[in-house]
C-alpha cells in the first residue's frame, strides 16, 4: 500500500526567478524610509520632543541589522516561500508558526495594507496637482471617488501578481530606480534650504493667511510651549520614545523573506544579508540624514512645537496642513517640475507596496495550505504563470474589504496598533532563531547558517539582541501614554487572544480531519521542510 504523502505534492510548483537585486528592492521598499517617514517623522517630533531623531535613526541600524541576521540565516538554512512560518513551525512549534504567521497578516491587511493603498493614491494625484491639475487631486482625494480609485487600483495589481514574478520584478527595478531618484531629490531639496532664518520668512509669508500674524513662526512656538509642550531640551525617555516610534519603521528589512524559495541563490548567507541588511543599513542613514535635514531648515523647537499643534489642534487652529515633511518641502520649494519629479518618484516607489502585500499574503497561505493547515487550492499553482491564481484572487477580494475599513470604518486605534501586532511576529521568529541550533541540530548542522563566533552561533546571537531590543521596544508602547493610546486598548489585546484561539482551534481541526479522511497526521510535515 503506497505511503501517504505529507505534504500535498512533492514539488511546490513555485520557480526560482528573483534576483539578490531583487530581493534588496523588495526589502527596502517594503520599508520604505521616506514613505514610511511622512507620519513617523512627524509623529516622533511631536510626542517625543526630546527624542534625537538622526541619532535615533543610527542607533536603531544595528538592532535592525539583527533582525535581518536571524531572517538571513534562516533563509539560508530554509529557502522556502512562506518565511518565518516556515522557521517558527519547524524550530518551536507548528501552532505558534501558524498564529504569529496569522496574526502578521491580519494587522498588515488591516493596517499597512490600506495605507500604502492610500500613500499610492495620494502620491499620484498630487503628482497631477504639482503638474497643475489641482481638479484632479480635490476630486479623487474626496472619500467616495478616493474609494473607488483604491478598489480599481487594488484590482489591477492583483491581476499584475497574476501575471508572474518576472513582470512584477522588472516593474518593481523601474519603480525602485524612480523611487531612489525622488529620495536623492528629496534631501536636495532641504539641503539647499538649510538656514532656519530662510525658513523662517518663506513660511511667515505663507502662514500670514491662516495665523493673522506676520511671525507664524514664533507665534506656533509660543502657542505649543503655552500648552506645556514642544522642546524643552534632550532627554534619555525622549530617546527611547523616538526609538520606539522609529521600530514602526524599522521593522521590517526582512521583506524578502517570504517569497524565500524564489530566491536565486537562496540558500547563501550572503544573499538574504544583501537584500535584508542592507536595507537596515541604508534605510537607518537615510533616515538620519533627511530628520538632521529638517532640524536644520525648521529648527527642532519649531518643528516640535508645529508637530505637536497639528497632531493634536487646539481650538480655533486655522493652518491646513500636518507637519508630514511633503508638506514642508512644498512651503520651501516652488519649481513645478522638481516637485512633479519627487512626486513621480514616490508615486512609482508606493505603486510596488500593494503588490509586496500581495506576495506576503499568498506566500504564507501557500505555506499553510502545503502543510495541509489550510484548503488545498490556496496552494495551487497556475501551470502556465506560475503563480497561486486563486489566492491572489481571493486576497484582492479581502483587500477592497481592508480598503473600506479603512476609510470608513473611524476605528483608527486598531490601525495603530499593528506595532504590537506584528512585533510578536519578529519577537518569535528571533526567539526561534536563539534556539534554532539546539533545537533542529539536523537542520542547523547541514545548513548554511552554520556559524559561529566564539563557539557560539550567529544566528543565536543575533536572535538574543533582537529579542531583547524588541521587547525593550514593546515596553516603551505599553507604559509611554502617547504611544499606548495609540497601540494598545483592550479590544486590541482581545483580538490578539481571539487570534491564537483561533490558530489553535483551525490547526487541530486540520490535524482532526486530515488523520480522519486520508490517515495522515500533519504533525509529519514540520519534522522537515516542504519540497522546493
């Protein structure tokens, strides 16, 4: 009698077309420093003022660099699409695999999955705007047209993930190129405006209107100070606090990860370090060197005091922009055509992230469904694209869903909350990563990810700061008032909880069911790693 098979075919049907180019493109943009930048920037100036955002930005690059390490080793040891699933469910168990690989892209598809919708939509029309289609950008930036806009959008890049990775990266080089373009343009642009004194005239000329005092400038410092907020000098609780907003930012260099075993070259070190660490390394100068940028054209103690008031306006406030940097950049810089080039840019980089959402998405319902967690389809593989038609059909479905939750739904404290969320994603998979060498000596000794410093392994190391920053990161969400009311509230906390129920309940129901029907207990599978 023919043995069961494990897992539901012996090859996973997925082929092996994306470059370490590729892989990097894909990890940095996912991140996305200055995309990502427009609220973090703002936000930590506001809320932690005392907080050094260029020295936070440099001092966050090595603990994101260790998250990458342990993502890279792992991928060398186990180059398969599906990621830290695949590494969690084969080191500590297939249930915690299963609910933090779950639970990631429940608050990606709630949180980030929507709003890089929106950061796409929003970067195209006002590319119209600063081509001088100022119609364009008011009418399709109203709610029911913007709506509408996003679900066809949504639509399309479904349809384009369809059509197979090699279009999808070749998409992604030209977006990415773009997107590099309009980020050196960017920092030009404040570069060539340092001297708080210019800044100064050029935003009294402009906020005269709305103030109805011919030194806005002052006039919003004093205004924050009065209401005890703003700068009132460095300090170590500000520095945590910008750290800890930073991580929002900082978390995810390990974008590749998922579509692993479609990695050329997959199973070396090198590789994944390329794609992941060096996207830690470049997003965390990046980042410092444009937030120095805005302290030298704005002066932190305006900037402070201006993100403060706009986050959270006092009665009778009249001015009608955020201190998001777009914003200040349009105040400083008036040439039409370099800001229809920063905005082509960054409209080309945010077109890729829906798509990146996409590739998280069906790669780890594939994992599940080989593992017979769940419905066989969703691991199904169209023979002449290559790709899991069905699920990327059934998640753009869930996406306009996502979509309308977002812009209607007014429960914006769960988007929030997507740090706690997925940092219990990266918490385990680092976790793992520690006692990946102790655990699965089989698959540790054959593999790659064999090194050590000292005797000890790298991956250990790497996964023990890691843990240990991410869990200082969590803390500082958990005591800090502006950043628990943002992140965490009971009906976050329940959701969670509902989360691992559920993950316990649909595993063993599987299990139940497959031991049943076919006389094969999925337990089988985690004992080693699906076919490539």
């Amino acid at each position: 009698m023919e043995k069961p098979r494990v897992f539901v075919r012996t090859a996973s049907g997925l082929i092996r077309t994306v470059s370490t180019l590729d892989a990097f493109f894909m990890s940095f943009w996912a991140l996305s420093p200055l995309l990502g930048g427009v609220f973090i920037f703002w936000f930590s100036a506001a809320v932690f003022p005392g907080g050094n955002l260029p020295l936070a930005s440099l001092v966050s690059i090595p603990f994101s660099l260790a998250l990458a390490a342990v993502y890279a080793y792992f991928c060398s040891a186990m180059p398969r699409s599906g990621g830290d699933y695949i590494f969690v469910s084969r080191v500590l168990h297939p249930v915690l695999g299963f609910f933090m690989n779950f639970n990631y892209i429940f608050w990606v598809g709630l949180a980030w999955y929507p709003l890089n919708a929106w950061l796409t939509l929003t970067f195209t029309f006002s590319l119209a705007k600063s081509m001088g289609f100022a119609g364009v950008y008011d009418f399709w930036m109203q709610p029911t047209p913007l709506f509408i806009a996003g679900i066809v959008y949504i639509i399309l890049m479904g349809i384009m993930m369809i059509l197979g990775m090699r279009i999808y990266t070749k998409i992604q080089l030209i977006a990415g190129i773009l997107g590099f373009i309009a980020t050196a343009l960017a920092i030009g642009v404040f570069a060539a405006h340092l001297g708080v004194e210019g800044f100064k005239t050029v935003f009294n000329s402009w906020a005269a209107q709305y103030t109805g005092t011919a030194d806005s400038y002052n006039y919003i410092i004093e205004a924050a100070e009065g209401l005890g907020q703003g700068f009132k000098g460095w300090s170590g609780t500000g520095f945590l606090g910008s750290l800890a907003v930073l991580w929002f930012l900082m978390t995810i260099p390990v974008w590749s990860n998922w579509v692993a075993g479609e990695i050329k070259r997959a199973d070396a070190v090198k590789t994944h370090m390329t794609a992941m660490g060096g996207t830690a390394i470049l997003a965390g100068i990046i980042c410092a060197i444009f937030t120095a940028l805005i302290m030298g054209v704005t002066g932190w103690r305006f900037y402070t005091a201006f993100g403060y008031l706009t986050l959270y306006p006092p009665e009778g406030w009249n001015i009608p922009i955020t201190a998001e940097w777009p914003n200040i950049m349009r105040i400083i810089e008036t040439n039409p055509a370099l800001l229809t080039l920063i905005d082509l840019g960054f409209a080309a980089a945010a077109f890729i992230l829906i798509p990146m959402d996409i590739l998280l998405f069906t790669r780890c319902t594939f994992a599940w469904s080989f593992d017979r967690i769940a419905p066989r389809f969703l691991s199904d593989v169209n023979p002449r694209f290559h790709t899991p038609v069905k699920t990327i059909a059934l998640f753009t479905l869930i996406g306009i869903f996502w979509w309308w939750f977002y812009l209607y739904s007014g429960m914006y404290a769960l988007i929030a909350a997507v740090t706690i969320g997925v940092s219990i994603t990266f918490i385990l998979t680092s976790i793992a990563g520690i006692l990946f060498p102790y655990l699965r000596k089989d698959l540790y000794e054959a593999s790659p990810a064999k090194k050590e410093i000292l005797g000890i392994p790298v991956i250990t190391i790497a996964g023990v700061i890691a843990t240990i920053y991410m869990c200082i990161m969590v803390g500082m969400y958990l005591v800090h008032p502006g950043l628990r009311e943002l992140s965490i509230s009971p009906s976050v906390a329940a959701l969670i909880i509902a989360i691992l129920i559920a993950s316990i309940l649909i595993f063993y129901a599987a299990r139940i069911y497959h031991k049943r029907k076919e006389g094969i207990d999925i337990m089988w599978a985690f004992k080693e790693l699906p076919p490539g």
